[in-house]
C-alpha cells in the first residue's frame, strides 16, 4: 500500500531534475554567447519590476514552459499535502 503523502514527495523531486535542466541549459547558454546582459527597470503604472534581456540572440523559448513546470509541480505538491492533511 501507499503512502498518502507519496504525491508531496515525489512532486519536488521533479521540479528539481527540471531545474538541473535548466541550470545546464544556462551554463552552455552563457558559455556559447559570451554572457548576457540585463537592464531592469520599474513600471510605475503596474507597480512591478521588468527585466530586459540585451543579448543580441534571443533566449530559448522552453525555458519559460521549463519553469513553469517548475512551479506547478511545486503548487501541486502543495496540494497533494493539504489535501491529505484535511
């Protein structure tokens, strides 16, 4: 049998291995192009802070789909453990 907790725990352990991914992804980005810049600035209409990338080359669209998954299952860890815990 199971153990009802079994979800809260595996789910962070995934969300590790995609930031390994990520993390190895950066490096050779940075490595092949030299480094990248970045300009920050504030957005006082919408009360935020907006990073902007100046590299000449873009960076790679997964990385967005990669974090997000990141933090979803992070949130749904979250999720297995309240729902067992209720």
């Amino acid at each position: 049998m199971s153990d009802p907790l079994d979800g809260a725990r595996l789910k962070p352990g995934r969300a590790e291995q995609h930031l390994e991914t990520i993390d190895a992804e950066i490096v050779s980005y940075m490595e092949e192009y030299g480094g990248a810049r970045y300009r920050a600035e504030f957005d006082p209409a919408d009360q935020r802070h907006v990073i902007y990338h100046e590299s000449g080359d873009p960076l790679p669209r997964h990385w967005g789909t990669a974090v997000g998954d990141v933090l979803q299952n992070i949130r749904t860890a979250l999720n297995f453990l309240v729902c067992e815990l209720v």
